[in-house]
C-alpha cells in the first residue's frame, strides 16, 4: 500500500485527543504518516494546551492535508474531547489514537484488511508493545479475542479478561459503532468497548503493535483519573467498587434496552455483573501485588478511564 492514495482504499480517520503533550503528539503523527496506508484522515482534537501543541499542529496541517487540526477554547475535559475528536470523522472507518502512543507502519493495513474481509467484525486491533524510557519492548498487553456468536459471551469474556485494554486502539467499523458512546466516568473505556461488542465481534491480530509507555497501574492512579474527569468524591476514594458500579449499571441497561423480555432480571442482571466486575478486580489487585512483590517496580499502564485528551 505504499506510494499514492488507492481509491480501492477506504478512507480511516485517526482520531488523536491530545492535552499538553506536543513531543508526544509529533511522533504519534509522523509514525501515521509514514503509515504503508495513505487514505488518512488524522483528526486532532486540541483540549486548550498550553504547551507547543499548536505551533506543532498548525505545522503538521500545512505540510500534509491529511491533517486536521482542531482547537478548543476551554478544556471540555478528557471524556468530551475523545468524543468530539470521533465527531469529526468522516471515514468508512475510525480509530481512537492516543497522543503518546505510535503504531506500527503496517497496523492500519492489517486492520483495514480484516474489516474488508469479514463483515461480522465491528472492529480489529493489534497488540500493545510496552516500553519503559530507553525505547526497548518490556512486555505486551493480552490477547483477547471476543469473536463468539453470542454478544453476551463477546462482552463477558472481554470484561473478565481485560487489563491493560489495547483492544480499545483498534479500527473500528463506523457505521456499526456510531449510536455507542464512551461515558464520563471510570472505566468509560471498557463500557465503550462492551457496548461495541454487543454490536459485533472483534479481531486482535497478535502481530501488529500500538507502541505505549509503561504507567502506573494503582488505587491512587484510578483516583487521579477520577479527579481529572470530575467524578463523584466516593469514586476516588472506592475506585475500584465504582468501576464496578459503572460497569454494572451501563451493561444491565444496555442488555434490557436491547432484549426488554429481560425487564423483570434486571436487578439479577446488574448484581451479576456488579459480582463478576468486583471479583476480576480483586483477583487483579491480587496478581499485581504477587508480581510486585517477586519484581519491585514493575506496574501496569492503568485502562479503566478516559486518556490524557
């Protein structure tokens, strides 16, 4: 796919929510644009930084017209800016790009190529490769394949097996996906990604990589993410009961809304949920501090929540 635009080639919209991390933000986009695929549109949607993101993004669009740079006035806060960024789009398909992140040259392909394919997939992502500083690979995030017949077993097996969420980078289908919406709160990325799934299956392809930085992965990361979104006080100080709430309450609503013959089990729907959120969590918690413990300072990039947009 190298070389000029392919008009057999759908057009994919890149949508990069981005805060005060213009060094970042310049290598997420010069890795898309040396991407092997070149019907791009690289959506920039610029929560007021104060840094260089500006000078940085006015550059970009001058020199390549794929870009599009947009700008807020006022920091609409992290939820909104993913979602205005997705707003823009206008591509047979999207991905959410994050503006520290930059992904392998043949990634769009390879997505794109799967979604082409396979009309039952609603979306296809690649792996994270995890680095720490010095630009070497340090770990790799899960595979998850949530590509059963059934929406439930997709959105059961995703919320017991997801971690660190790199599923969430993929292409999407954007006709498929357009009614979903990720919610301000903690954990919106994974209720995204379970509504997505109720629409469709999902693909990871375990040979392609989105290139991330190792974060942390604690209870106080989870309550600074709570206090960028302006989430309810007890969420960051039980953030882990409150990502298990948000869960609970967004699925059972969406699974009765979708199947209202499931009305009177909706209680028993969302304690179900509630119980199986919790106990993923207290088994993680758990994990974590056995693997901290045999290799001091070794932490998870945290994903329940809204990115640095």
């Amino acid at each position: 796919m190298d070389g000029p635009v392919r008009q057999l080639d759908p057009l994919v919209s890149v949508c990069i929510p981005t805060y005060n991390r213009a060094s970042k933000l310049q290598r997420a986009v010069d890795a898309l644009l040396a991407s092997s695929y070149k019907n791009l549109e690289i959506i920039i949607s610029d929560n007021a930084s104060s840094d260089d993101t500006e000078n940085i993004c006015a550059a970009l669009a001058q020199s390549d017209r794929r870009v599009r740079y947009f700008r807020h006035s006022e920091n609409q806060g992290p939820t909104a800016n993913f979602e205005y960024a997705r707003s823009q789009a206008t591509g047979k398909y999207f991905l959410w790009h994050g503006d520290d992140d930059y992904l392998d040259p043949n990634y769009i392909g390879a997505c794109i190529n799967e979604l082409e394919n396979d009309q039952s997939l609603v979306l296809v992502s690649g792996v994270a490769a995890y680095h720490r500083g010095d630009g070497n690979i340090t770990g790799y995030g899960k595979v998850i394949q949530p590509s059963s017949d059934s929406p439930m077993l997709r959105v059961t097996k995703y919320i017991w097996l997801v971690t660190e969420n790199s599923i969430f980078c993929g292409a999407y289908r954007r006709a498929a996906v357009e009614e979903c919406t990720m919610p301000n709160c903690l954990a919106g990325d994974w209720i995204w990604m379970a509504e997505v799934l109720l629409k469709g299956k999902a693909k990871v392809l375990p040979t392609i990589y989105v290139h991330r930085d190792y974060g942390d992965n604690t209870s106080s990361s989870l309550r600074r993410i709570a206090s960028t979104i302006k989430a309810p006080p007890y969420h960051a100080r039980f953030p882990r009961t409150a990502v298990s709430l948000n869960l609970a309450g967004h699925l059972s609503a969406f699974i009765v809304n979708s199947n209202p013959s499931l009305t009177r089990n909706k209680y028993f729907i969302f304690f179900a949920l509630f119980n199986l959120v919790l106990l993923k969590q207290i088994g993680w918690s758990i994990r974590l501090r056995i693997a901290h413990g045999r290799h001091p300072g070794t932490t998870q990039r945290p994903r329940p929540g809204a990115g640095s947009g």
